[in-house]
C-alpha cells in the first residue's frame, strides 16, 4: 500500500497513542511539576509523532530520515522522563512498564522505517 499521508503511518499512529497515554498519566503528576518533568515529558512526546509527520511531509527521504532521527531522540527523552518519575513515585511500576512498553515498540517501528527508507536510497 502506498503511503498517501503521514496518518497512514503505523508509527505515526502508535506514537499518538503514546502521546495520549503520556497525558492522562501526567495529570496525576503533582500539581508542582506543572511547569517541570510534566510540561517537558509531554511536550518530548508530543514532538515524536509531530517529527514523523513533518518529514513525511516534506517528501524527500534524507529529510525523512532526518526527522525518523530527530523523532528517535525524542523517544530516549520520553524513555528517561518515565524513568525519573517512577525514581520520584509518580508513577506506579506496572504504569510505567506499560508506557516504556509502548515507547519501545515506537522506537523499533521508527528504526525499521528508517532501515526501509535507506535500503531504498540504496537502490
């Protein structure tokens, strides 16, 4: 199936539902994080599938490939955030299990991706 847009993208849409899922356990964060490890998970995990979605966009594959990159810092990011919150008790061992579950899968759909897109730059 020919991609038409960055939506048909799996990764694109798994990396939304981390997105949601980052949210609704945020919330529970204490309300003097609002501005610290809240603000900056949400806003590392909201740029994952933004970065896939603009260099879908941009229909170039290096460019592509660059912000699949860009995205995978991101997911690192994401990845110790959680990490510092279960270390502070905000999040609950089996919550965090299921969202670095989550945000593994991203990370190996967005390495495929990026092996795909230089197999075929290899051509």
């Amino acid at each position: 199936m020919k991609v038409k847009s960055y939506k048909d993208l799996v990764v694109w849409q798994k990396a939304m539902d981390l997105v949601e899922m980052i949210y609704h356990v945020t919330k529970d964060f204490p309300t003097d994080e609002r501005y610290g490890l809240t603000n900056q998970l949400r806003r590392a995990a909201v740029s994952i599938p933004s970065n896939i979605a603009e260099g879908q966009a941009r229909h170039s594959t290096a460019e592509f490939k660059n912000f699949l990159s860009i995205a995978r810092g991101s997911l690192a990011e994401v990845e110790t955030q959680l990490l510092i919150a279960r270390r502070l008790n905000y999040i609950e061992p089996q919550k965090l299990a299921e969202l670095v579950d989550v945000q593994a899968e991203v990370n190996k759909m967005t390495s495929a991706l990026m092996s795909k897109l230089a197999a075929r730059v290899a051509k």
